[in-house]
C-alpha cells in the first residue's frame, strides 16, 4: 500500500472515535464503538466511562490530515522496502495505550503482532474491526496474539522497570525497543493561578493516576500555599466512591500516620513531602524548592524517570494527558527505530 492508503482509514477511524465520545453518537458504528467504551469498565474496574472517553477523544484529536503529516514530515517513507513483522506488547494501564505503537508500525509500512493487555482487550479490537473494514488490506499485516509475539523481526514492549528484565530475556537479542516505568511532573510557582491549579487535577486524577503521562509530583516554591491544591482539587473527589481507589487511600494515609509522616490530607488523597517523581496511588508526591534556578537541578537529577513536565512555557495544565504523535514515550522516536532496523 502506499503511505496515502494507509493514512486514509487513520483519519476515518479517528472522525468515529470522535463522534463515539461526543455527546449523542448517531452513525451505526460510532454507536457500537461508544456501547464498547461504556463496557470497558464491566471488564476493568479502573476503565470507567469518563476515563475511556478521555483516552478516545485524545486519540482522534491527533487522527487529522494535517497532525498525521505534521508527525511524518521528517520521515523519508516513500521508498519500498520489504515489511518487518514487529512483535508489540501493549500495556493496559489505562485505555486503548497502545495505540501509538499501532499506528506507527503500519504507517512505516511494517506488519505488527500485537499482545493485547489482558486489562484492555475489547476496545483495542474494537478500534483493528474499524481500520481493516475501511482497509481490508491491513487484515494480513495485523495479527493479535494472546501469548508473546514470536517469529517477529523486531520487538517494542511497554511494561515496568521489572518487567523489562523479562523483556530484555526473551527478546533482547532481537532489534528491540523496551519501555519501564516513568511518571510525570508539575512545576508551580508564585504566579500559578487558582485555574492552572484546577486544570493540574485533570492532569493528576484522570485514569486514576495510572498513566505515565499522570503526574504524580509536585515542585512547589517554599512556603508555598498547598491548601489551593486540596480546594482546586475538590471536583475530583468522586475517586473516593472508587473501591480500588479509596482503599489505597486510607492504606497510604494509615501508612504515613504510623511511620510519622508529615502530610496534608486531601480528603481522597494526600499530598506528602518526597524528592520520588513517582508516588503510589492516591499519594502525590511535592518537594520544595527555594530558588527557580534549583528547578532545572531538580529535573535533570530525575530526567530518565520523567516522561513530561506541566507548567509554564512546558506541557500546558490541562494537556498532559493529550499528547501529540510526536511525543513519543520515553522519548525515544519509535518510528526513527522502525525505519533503521536493517
């Protein structure tokens, strides 16, 4: 196929992924797409409906002509070559997070074998029905497999720091591209206002904190008023009414008591002083610092375990959870390492 062929059912999946998540879906398969969204959390008690419709509106937000061709521009993809068959082991940590992978293997004209999370099976399947009904000829270059893809010429798996050493064991001998464990991190500063805070929420609590792209720290300047977090966080606090959530809640809150820390209660989370980028669920993690200038020390320590900052002039409040086809996961350019695979 030629790269305008693959494209084209990229740019129709995304306009049904849209209608699916807008308020009163009308076309036959957008109506069946949104039934499978509303059902997710039948098979995962962390994909409710608001965070599932969340995941499909960031996708078809970048499924346009102009962000497809935005992203492939530095690419060359015109040439022919014979297709990889690429192994994909997709996580299922929040919904549908393993379609950047997809999209990528078969616009740089490769065949994917994709393991699909046990945590999200349906919808990714529901999303593969709908490009190989607008392109039957995807159906040969897309295979699913419950069981880790083998026979495959490369390797992309996204997991946890310890799930790469398995990772590294079966398929490290292979070109291979392993993903660990990264959180996201928020810089405040004096002039950060009641909205920029609210919008922040967005960007901790959507998908239960789960996702890499969730931030799950703070840098906040010294004596900084952390009562503005707890009242600009209030509309999140229908995560208390979450089983899975609200008992790590009272787990890490009981924990902090009892080994006497210090730490401000949020009412469904808490907020405790730590320099760990990553925090366990319903804990977020702040540390202080005393001059901006000590902000950039702060990150760079911690560079290898951040995948993106929110502030000014970085990810905007509201947006970590929205990212563009080039911002790539660990910042590693997955599609620069489908194109030199040899």
């Amino acid at each position: 196929m030629k790269l305008v062929e693959r494209i084209e059912p990229f740019i129709i999946l995304g306009e049904i992924m849209a209608e699916a998540a807008s308020a009163e879906p009308s076309s036959a398969r957008a109506v069946d797409l949104r039934k499978k969204m509303d059902s997710m959390v039948q098979y995962n008690r962390w994909f409710t409906p608001e965070n599932v419709k969340i995941a499909v509106e960031a996708i078809s937000g970048v499924l346009t002509s102009e962000k497809i061709t935005r992203w492939l521009e530095p690419y060359d993809l015109s040439g022919e070559h014979k297709p990889l068959t690429v192994g994909v082991i997709m996580a299922g940590n929040i919904p549908l997070v393993g379609f950047h992978d997809l999209i990528t293997v078969l616009l740089s004209g490769n065949m994917i074998k994709a393991r699909i999370s046990s945590r999200d099976p349906e919808l990714m399947e529901s999303i593969i029905k709908i490009l190989i009904e607008e392109e039957p000829r995807f159906k040969p270059i897309i295979e699913i497999t419950g069981e880790n893809p083998v026979g495959t010429e490369a390797v992309i798996a996204t997991g946890s720091d310890n799930t790469s050493r398995y990772f590294e064991y079966h398929f490290g001998k292979s070109p291979h591209l392993f993903r660990k464990n990264r959180s996201s991190l928020a810089v405040l500063d004096s002039d950060t206002t009641r909205d920029e805070l609210t919008l922040l929420g967005n960007d901790i609590f959507s998908f239960f904190g789960l996702g890499c792209r969730n931030v799950s720290s703070l840098l906040i300047p010294a004596n900084f008023d952390k009562s503005l977090l707890t009242e600009a966080w209030e509309s999140h606090g229908n995560l208390a009414d979450h089983h899975g959530w609200q008992n790590n809640y009272i787990y890490e809150k009981a924990l902090s008591t009892a080994a006497g820390k210090r730490f401000t209660d949020g009412g469904f989370f808490i907020l405790r002083e730590s320099p760990v980028v990553t925090s366990p669920l319903a804990v977020i993690h702040y540390n202080s610092y005393q001059h901006p200038d000590s902000v950039r020390q702060i990150i760079d320590h911690d560079r290898d375990k951040i995948q993106t900052i929110v502030g000014k002039g970085l990810t905007p409040f509201g947006r970590a959870q929205f990212p563009e086809l080039w911002d790539y996961a660990d910042n590693i350019d997955t599609m620069r390492f489908l194109l030199n695979i040899k």
